[in-house]
C-alpha cells in the first residue's frame, strides 16, 4: 500500500493542539460563569434564610404584642361587666320586695335596672335597654342608671314618670351619644294610696300579675302608648298611666331579650307567652330563664336577658 491509503485506513485526522486549547478555554469559562451564578444563587440564599429568620422573629414579636393586648382588653372588658353588675341594688327582703336576674349575651350589653324610694312615701322601679352592645352601649346605660338614682336632672319631679322620660329624652340626644338610644320602663309606687304610676318610652309592657278568688292569676300588660324611645327624636311627649295595686300583687319589669327568641314552633316568642307561662307556672326570673331557654338552647341568648320581679 502507498502512504495515502496508510492514512485513510488509520480513520479521522485528531483535533490539532490549537483546537483543544480554544475547547478548554471555552469550557474554563462556561465553568467559571457557572461557579459564578452559583455563588450569586448561594448568597441569594443565604439573604433569603437569613431575611426570613428576621421576618419569622417579627412575626413572633408581633404576635406576642397582639396576644398581650387581647389579654388585657379581655381584663378591662371583665374590670367593666363587674362593675355593670355592681351598680346593680340588692335584692328587697322588705314589701315591696324584689329579685331579678341579668344575663347579658355578649361581655358588655346595654341592659340595666333599679329602684330606689324617693320619698318616704313614693318608690321608683326602671328598667332601660340601650341600642346595640359592647363599651359605649355599657357606659350609656350605666349614665342613665346613676342619673336616676341620684335624681341628677334639675326642676324635674321623678315622682312623675311622663316628666321625667321627657327630660331624659331632652338631656340624652342620640346625636350626643354617639347615635346611641334607649327604652325605659319607669314607674313609681305610691305606699299610702297604692297607686302604681309608670310611663314607657318604646319600651315593651311590664306584666302585672294577681291572684284572683278562684285561685286563678290574671295578668295585665302596662304599657303606654305613643312614647317614642328616649333620645331618637327631640321634643317628645310621653303619657302616665296609673293602676291600683292590691297586697299580693307582683310586677314584672323586662327587657325584649325576655321573649324576642324564637320559640317551639321557630316563630318568636311574646310579652302574651311570657306573661301566661308566669301566670300558669312560675313567675321567678330563674324560671323563666330556663323557659326561654327550653326552645332556644344552652348557648348565649340573642339579647340581653332582664327581668325584675317586684311583690307588693
């Protein structure tokens, strides 16, 4: 064979020296952008670890500042509703006498009640629920509470109930009560005559029961009309009833929360319902609490439940 075929039988020529010198160059270089990238990538990490361990150290802070703040908001709260309850009188072991029951349905509501003598001769009995509930729907009615008991209203006559809704409703503007009302049972007992005298502003009917001869209790909504709730409109004049009361007879102050739930049938309960199951069965608050509770369930109650029995 001549040095021609020699050659082609040995297969394909190898890369020159120079070739594989410009290869390793290029491949140095891929290599050293590569090695670069992934230090940009490990610092990029490494920032992200170590930004996310900050962010994870605030996020801590932060919920242990909320956790704290719940916790001592829930204090105030609970420093607040013991206060509501303390103003509340105590029960009347002496004619006329009292027991009663309040059972708000959310830490703070806007029920409260009392009763005082306002003379020796004359004895005021109010129950008041204030649109709403939480702080402002609290203090409001604690507001109304000491202004009655301390008779804070000058030229007024608490002896007359009809006067003294008109000047509530003067002195307590819902635009000055951050939009705010109330309704208000108010009523005054006169011991030498035994006349019952009370008003209502939007407020729903006091129940008076009486046993009759045949054993039976007959029970008598009290209520008047056209007396709008204390603060919604200016100028608002309110009319007085009056009813006598016989020994023996009982008077049932309440709020809605007595009877606005909804009953067996899923329609809502009455003041009608109410006041025939304690002419019936009982008329202690605590029974009547566990009636409305019979159909409404353990859990908390739509609205604040009052109720204030009074025996003369």
């Amino acid at each position: 064979m001549n040095d021609a075929s020699d050659r082609n039988s040995k297969g394909p020529a190898l890369p020159a020296a120079a070739d594989l010198a410009v290869q390793l160059a290029a491949a140095q270089t891929e290599i050293a952008r590569l090695n670069a990238e992934f230090d940009d990538l490990k610092m990029l990490y490494e920032a992200m670890i170590e930004h996310g361990e900050a962010v994870e150290d605030q996020l801590a802070e932060s919920n242990l500042t909320l956790q704290n703040t719940q916790a001592r908001l829930e204090a105030e709260l609970s420093d607040a509703a013991r206060y509501v309850m303390s103003i509340l009188p105590d029960p009347r072991a002496t004619t006329p006498m009292t027991e009663w029951l309040l059972v708000p349905s959310t830490e703070l509501g806007g029920d409260s009640f009392g009763y005082h003598a306002i003379d020796d001769d004359h004895m005021a009995f109010y129950l008041l629920d204030v649109c709403g509930h939480g702080v402002g729907a609290a203090l409001l009615s604690v507001t109304v509470i000491n202004v009655l008991r301390a008779a804070a209203l000058p030229k007024v006559d608490f002896r007359d109930p009809s006067r003294l809704l008109a000047s509530l409703n003067d002195a307590f503007p819902m635009e000055r009560q951050n939009n705010m009302f109330f309704t208000i049972w108010y009523g005054v007992y006169q011991r030498s005559s035994g006349e019952l005298r009370y008003a209502t502003g939007g407020h729903p009917p006091a129940i008076h029961l009486r046993r009759l001869a045949d054993g039976t209790v007959a029970s008598t909504e009290l209520i008047t009309f056209g007396g709008m709730a204390i603060g919604a409109f200016p100028g608002v004049e309110y009319e007085c009833a009056s009813l006598r009361i016989d020994p023996g007879d009982r008077l049932l102050i309440l709020s809605d929360g007595t009877f606005e739930v909804d009953g067996p049938q899923g329609d809502m309960s009455s003041v009608a319902e109410l006041a025939a199951f304690a002419a019936g069965h009982s008329d202690s608050p605590q029974a009547i609490l566990e009636w409305v509770r019979s159909f409404n369930g353990e859990g908390a109650l739509p609205d604040d439940f009052s109720l204030l029995k009074v025996t003369f």
